[in-house]
C-alpha cells in the first residue's frame, strides 16, 4: 500500500509538470494536485502508521511471549499496557491476596519477574512464574459472581514485579476492542489449564510450564476454581484439602461429581465391624456344612 501511494504520488506530480508547461490545461493542473495532496497525505499517514513502536523492557519479554505469537500489533499492546494498569513490586514474604480477606473484584496482574507461592491455610498448592496470570481463576469466576475473596494467600517467594489492571476499566477497553477480548480470554483459560498441571504436578518448573500449549477446555477453567472454592465452603477445611491433595494426582479426581453419584447426607459412615464382617472367610463348622449338604 505505501508503494501503491508512493506511486501515485510521483505520477501525479508528473501530470502536474506535463499539464502546467505542455499542455496548458488549468483544469488538470487543478484536479492532479488535489489528487497530489490526497495520495501525499495518506502516504505520510502509512508510514506513520509503520513507525517503530518502543516497548517498555519490562514489557517487551511479556509482548514476545505472549501476544506476539498471538499476532497483537505492538500498537495495541502499548494501548493495552499504557492506559488503566501499571507496575507494582513486592518483596520476600509480602502478600498479593491474603485468604478471605482480600477482594477479587478490583484488579487482574500479570507477573514480570519473580516467583509466588499459592498456598491454603498453609498448605501449599503451585508457584506462579513469569509472564503468568496471578489471579486468572478467581478473575475467571467473578464474571459470573461478584462480591467474593481470595480463598487461598499469594505471597512473594522472591523480588517480585508484576503489571496490574483495573479490572473495571480493563472490562470497558476489551469492550471495544473484540480482537484483544478474544486474546485475553485465551490467555486466561490457557493459564487456568497450566495452573491445574501445576497442581497434578507441584515440582512442574518454569521451563517445563512453557512447553504446555493445550487448548483450555470448560473443565479445565473450573477445575482450579473449584479447588480454591469448594474447599473454603467445606464443613470441614483440613479434610476437604486433604482430600483434594490425595485426589490430584489422577484427572479423574479433578472432574465435578456427577448428580446422580451425589451421596445424600442423610446417610451414615460404614462401621469397621461391618466392612470386617464382609470380608471375613466362611465358617467351616461340621454342623453348618452338613445342614448345607442336606439342603
């Protein structure tokens, strides 16, 4: 296109030239120079338009890596990153979110450097290594629910940096642009799919996180919602997670219940009696057999 106009441009100040000097027509002299003008215009707004965009290099790791690939112009990207958001930093030992008390309502971040630790009333879940989401499950369920808390504490395990939205404002931008909302919604659910191996697989590392490129599925999304939620509203909290743990090591222990398997409350545990008496081996009473061989 920037040639096309280059082209158009030239030609037009050459008919100018041949209409003032050859021809002596002041009607194409007129006509070719507004057509000069317009083509001038629009060749300078091209080139504009491929002018070199200087990412931030804090940002430039998390544009290759993640939205790069996903063919986001840098132009979008620093729209994305230079309105609504910035760059905060934690230290060893300080939290992001802290277990019922912080709100999940009021901002989405993405980790630049560092490493964070998700844990559950001390127990530890994952880690979050660069160029993550830190809160995609909980930004994941409150489009359907607001009003809610972290149910698990996010602390720094190193120096920690990492950008972050308003999730508010953040809603209304992708609002209008449905390119980037459709990206971001990948990015999330891909990040929720990587979460949930992290979980079947607590010594996943980074390099080892990376090469998971599975395409996120809606179990996959609610699986760690379901696992930072359900355990919270448990009866009891220690033994819901200790459940949860033993389970992770198999997908099938990760899948939701299905309705018609829901043990009812009413029903009462199996007695270690009873389940002995089960497997107890048969009685090899004289009497017992006898009536048994005249029957």
């Amino acid at each position: 296109m920037i040639v096309l106009r280059a082209m158009l441009t030239i030609g037009c100040a050459l008919f100018i030239i041949w209409a003032t000097l050859f021809r002596c027509g002041l009607d194409i002299m007129i006509w070719n120079t507004a057509f000069l003008v317009i083509n001038l215009l629009h060749f300078l707004y091209l080139l504009y338009k491929r002018r070199p965009i200087n990412i931030d290099k804090e940002l430039s790791s998390l544009y290759k890596r993640m939205f790069e690939p996903l063919h986001v112009p840098p132009e979008l990207f620093q729209r994305l990153t230079g309105q609504f958001c910035n760059i905060q930093m934690l230290k060893p030992g300080q939290a992001y979110a802290a277990e019922d008390k912080t709100s999940v309502d009021d901002r989405l971040s993405i980790l630049l450097k560092g490493k964070m630790k998700v844990s559950y009333r001390g127990h530890f879940l994952h880690n979050i290594y660069p160029c993550a989401f830190i809160d995609s499950p909980e930004y994941r369920s409150t489009q359907m629910n607001r009003g809610e808390k972290f149910q698990v504490s996010i602390t720094a395990d190193d120096n920690c940096k990492f950008l972050c939205w308003s999730r508010e404002r953040l809603a209304y931008f992708l609002e209008s642009e449905p390119f980037l909302f459709e990206i971001f919604k990948y990015l999330i659910g891909k990040d929720i799919t990587n979460k949930l191996y992290s979980l079947n697989d607590p010594t996943l590392n980074d390099k080892a996180s990376q090469k998971i490129d599975r395409r996120p599925s809606l179990c996959s999304q609610l699986s760690v919602m379901q696992m930072r939620n359900s355990m919270a509203s448990s009866s009891d909290g220690e033994e819901g997670l200790q459940h949860f743990l033993r389970g992770t090591s198999t997908a099938s222990s990760l899948r939701p219940p299905s309705p018609h398997l829901r043990t009812s409350q009413k029903m009462k545990p199996i007695e270690e009696s009873v389940e002995d008496d089960v497997f107890e081996v048969p009685s090899t009473d004289p009497s017992e057999s006898q009536v048994t061989s005249m029957a």
